[in-house]
C-alpha cells in the first residue's frame, strides 16, 4: 500500500508516523520548515500515552513526479481544501481513495469537484468498498482504532456537534472547558449552539440519533478541564482560523433553511476581524 499525507501538522503526522512504523509506504507532501525538518529528522511524536517515539518517512516538496497513490490522507485545514486538492491531481489514479481528517462537513464535497466524486472515501454513498476495509487493515497493524461507518454523512455532523460550539466558547472567552461547563451562563452559550446546530441538522437530514443533545453534553463534561481547541489555539497563536468551516458553514445552511442561527453568527461576528490571523492596526 502507497499512502501520501498532505499536512504534515499533528493529524497527519501522528497518523503517517503510526502507519510508516507499521510498514506502510508512506510520503508526506510538505514544505518550508516541515519539509527540512521532516527529511533530517523524520516524524517525532511526543505523547502522554505513548511516550516519544520517531518514523523515518519520505517528504517531497511536488507531487508532480510521483507514482500514484493507494490512499491519501487529507489533513491541511478547511481554508487550504481546493488549493490542496489540485495539488494531488498527479498521484490520482482511478482507484485512489482520499480521506478527509478535517474539521467541517462539507471538505468531501470541495474535494469531489476537484477530484472526482470516486474517489472521496468513507464512502459518501455508504458502500463499505475494498479500499476502505484494506485501510482499515493498515491501520489495525498500526494499532490505530478505526471503524467504518455506513453512514458517513452522520458521522461528520457528530463529529461537526461536538466540535464547532467547543471551539467557538474557548475561542471567545480565551478560557479551557472547566469554565465552559461550570459556569451556567458560558455553559448556555456552549448550549445554544448546539441547539441551532442540531435543528440545521434535522433540516440537513443528517439523521442524527434523537438524543445527540444529551450526547453532547457528555462529551462536554469528559474532557479534561485544562482543554482547549484548536480554533482557540490558532487564535492564540495569531494563525488563520478555520471559521468559515466551523460557524460560516452553520450560519449559511441556516439561512439556506430558514433557520435562525443568532448565537453561531455572534460567535462568527466576535471571531471574524482575527479569521486571517491577528489583526494588524
């Protein structure tokens, strides 16, 4: 199997890291600083759970003289999709399989006008094909839990409910979860996103399960009280933030259903002046 990350960041380097470990072929496409570092040192992963540890891994600055691929993992963030996507047209062949590992629902849709609608993958139309099963396989030699769903449009807007309110109350109040989830105003705010999120949902026919609410706030309350997310994190850094995928997208399904959304457009409206990074005066 010929596997190609595109995003060299924590996803795809922890993930390329484990696969590579496991004998899988793998090549990153990287750049700058990531590409130097990559080819001196390979991937070096510090984890709480798995201690340190290192994979050497190829990293090619262009695709353009490369074979074609098995699989891609897809893991730049949601801004970078369609430029990214082009970027894979030379290792495309007609088999290949591109997974998305991004935040958002809609990143499978901008890359299928790219790259062809065959090849986003687990799979949109819910067939559990070849492919999927062999990268499954890949990723139980590499110790990777993994799962193939058959409703993959369900798993990202679980995916997308758990994540946008999150990001969006850690980002504005700068504050890790403890404070999200304790005090009851803030909590509110966590919670009235995901309300209007859900009720897009149901417009959307997502076929969410009936007590995702319930579910949501589970998976609020166990999280580590010292977590942040990683738009809060962009956002400290003074990085470009990935919200268009996360709040613009809920907002715009919103009006596209009728569907007010006043508390996701706050957050988008307090967030926007730093959407490509700290503002400059």
């Amino acid at each position: 199997m010929r596997l190609v990350i595109v995003g060299a960041g924590g996803t795809g380097g922890y993930f390329g890291a484990k696969l590579a470990k496991a004998g899988t072929d793998v090549t990153f496409l990287a750049r700058g600083a990531h590409l130097k570092a990559i080819r001196e040192h390979g991937i070096r992963i510090r984890s709480r759970a798995e201690g340190e540890w290192g994979a050497d891994v190829r990293a090619v600055e262009s695709l353009s003289r490369e074979p074609p691929a098995d699989f891609v993992l897809f893991c730049v963030k949601s801004f970078d999709t369609e430029s990214a996507a082009e970027e894979l047209r030379p290792v495309i062949a007609a088999g290949t399989g591109v997974l998305s590992l991004q935040n958002g629902v809609d990143n499978e849709d901008k890359i299928a006008r790219i790259l062809g609608p065959g090849h986003v993958f687990g799979e949109l139309d819910g067939d559990p094909s070849v492919r999927a099963r062999g990268f499954a396989e890949a990723c139980a030699r590499a110790a990777i839990p993994v799962e193939i769903a058959a409703n993959i449009r369900k798993v990202l807007w679980e995916k997308y409910l758990s994540i946008a309110p999150i990001s969006g109350a850690t980002s504005l109040t700068r504050l890790p979860v403890k404070f999200i989830r304790e005090i009851p105003e803030t909590r509110r705010l966590w919670q009235m996103q995901v309300d209007e999120l859900l009720a897009i949902a149901d417009a959307e026919g997502a076929g969410l399960d009936p007590d995702m609410r319930e579910r949501c706030a589970r998976f609020l309350d166990s999280l580590a009280p010292g977590n942040y997310s990683s738009l809060y994190q962009d956002l400290a850094q003074g990085k470009r933030l990935e919200l268009d995928a996360l709040h613009g997208y809920g907002i715009k399904r919103g009006e596209h259903h009728g569907i007010p959304t006043p508390v996701l457009f706050a957050v988008y409206a307090a967030l926007k002046p730093y959407i490509d990074g700290k503002p400059v005066f």
